[in-house]
C-alpha cells in the first residue's frame, strides 16, 4: 500500500467535521462553496425532478458530517437512510436533525436549493421536511465485504454517494469492488449517483492532511462498465477556480447516474 495512503485509524484520530465544514463549505469562503455545490446541487435538482429517479426508499452512503445533497432528493424519497463511516460525523448528521443551537449551519445552501425549485423562500419547509425523511443515520464502511453489517438493509430504490470513494479506496480495484457491494444495495433497476472530483491527490481539513484516490474520467467508465452496470450519464466538468489547489488538488468535477441492470 502507498504509504502516503491515509488508513482509516488516522481518519478517527484526525478528521474534524468543524474543520471540514469550515474548510469546504461555510458562505463565502469554503473552497467547495460556490463551483462544487452548484454543480452537485443543480445536477440532483435535475435528477430529482425528471420524474424519472424516484421510489420509497434512498441510501446516502459516506455522508461525511453533510446534509445539502440530500435536499432534492427528500422530494421525491419518503425514507433516506443516511451514513457514515467516522462516529464525530454521525453525531453532527444527529445535531442537525435534532435541531441542536450548535449544529452545522446549512441555511445558505438550503436557500440555493429552495431558488433551483422556484420556492425560495421556503428553505425552513425544506429543512423540516428533510429531517423527517431521514429515519436512520448508520455507521457504514467502504472497506467491507457488507458496507452496514451487522445492520439488515433493505433494497434501495436509488443510492447516492457524494465525495466519499475516494477516500476509503486505496485503488481503482478497491472502487470498482465497492461499486459492485453498492448493487446489492439496490433494488433490480435502482438507480446509482455517483458526485466527486478528478486526478485529486489530497486534501486538507483544517490543518491536517488527508489522501485522495486520483482518478480520471476513463477510470470511471471503466469502473461501473466492470461493476455491472448500464451507465445513463457522465458529465466533468473542469475546475475553474485554481486559486486554492492547495487546499485539494482536484481539476475537475464528476457526475455519474447509472442503473443497476
């Protein structure tokens, strides 16, 4: 293994979801504010509303301590279950849906959301509606022949992952294998979303220093082609904003919808 390749002992000891919120996502300064969730917000509004990905049941997988790409999707899921691999995670998903005076704030990102669907000024409604869709928040684990052992799991209309693969992934053999897990998630003809970012070797939280699997746009078709999948649609675009490459290296950003054949 590469030794440079953050293991998952590191990402308990040494990953802060305050300091990923603030490095990533707070108004006006989180390096994915602005270009990435525009990208990843207007991408599942258009999923979400073709009429086309819709069921009873969601699985977010590797949520990280987020909550905004699951803003579209709470329209057309009555029940999101919601994860994450690291514990402090988890405990910030639970603060925000509790509605705890210290939770994340993603009002911001909301109200970008509310203005996609033309209701913008019924972010407080959108909030409270994600809240009582989302009946679970379970630990998950990449690296795992079962991703939510000891956990039964239902079949899943739709799976969305968001930033997450790269991560736990060591290798393109490792995210294909994953990819292939995800199936038997999925109902026969459930829906996978795939958002991330390109040739992405690392990336900083706060002060600390954390790995990236760096993949590229052939890596992709090659991974879902080999996990079985019949592929709707890949869309990269490439990174505009090069001012803060060093903060994550990423060149481009990723969409990828398939289905489960």
């Amino acid at each position: 293994m590469d030794p440079q390749f953050t293991k998952q002992e590191t990402y308990i000891k040494e990953f802060c979801p305050i300091d990923y919120y603030n490095t990533y996502y707070a108004k006006e300064k989180g390096v994915l504010f602005g270009e990435w969730t525009e990208f990843v917000l207007k991408n599942l509004h258009e999923t979400f509303t073709s009429g086309n990905v819709k069921g009873d049941t969601l699985i977010d997988f590797g949520a990280g301590p987020t909550i905004y790409h699951l803003l579209s999707a709470c329209e057309v899921f009555d029940n999101i279950i919601t994860s994450d691999f690291l514990e402090q995670n988890r405990k910030q998903l639970k603060k925000w849906l509790r509605k705890d005076p210290d939770a994340q704030d993603w009002t911001h990102i909301v109200k970008f959301v509310c203005e996609l669907e033309g209701n913008s000024n019924e972010w407080e409604k959108k909030e409270e509606m994600l809240r009582r869709k989302v009946t679970k928040v379970l630990k998950c684990n990449a690296l795992s022949e079962k991703p939510y052992d000891p956990v039964p799991m239902p079949e899943a209309d739709c799976l969305i992952s968001c930033l997450c693969l790269e991560a736990p992934c060591k290798d393109l053999e490792a995210f294909t294998n994953t990819l292939k897990k995800f199936k038997e998630l999925l109902k026969p003809g459930g829906h996978i979303v795939i958002q991330s970012v390109l040739n992405c070797t690392f990336y900083h939280v706060g002060e600390k220093w954390f790995s990236c699997l760096s993949l590229t746009k052939d890596d992709l078709e090659k991974a879902f082609t080999e996990a079985g999948y019949g592929t709707v649609k890949i869309k990269v675009t490439p990174r505009s904003d090069r001012s803060r490459m060093d903060i994550s290296d990423y060149d481009s950003l990723y969409f990828v919808h398939a289905r489960k054949t």
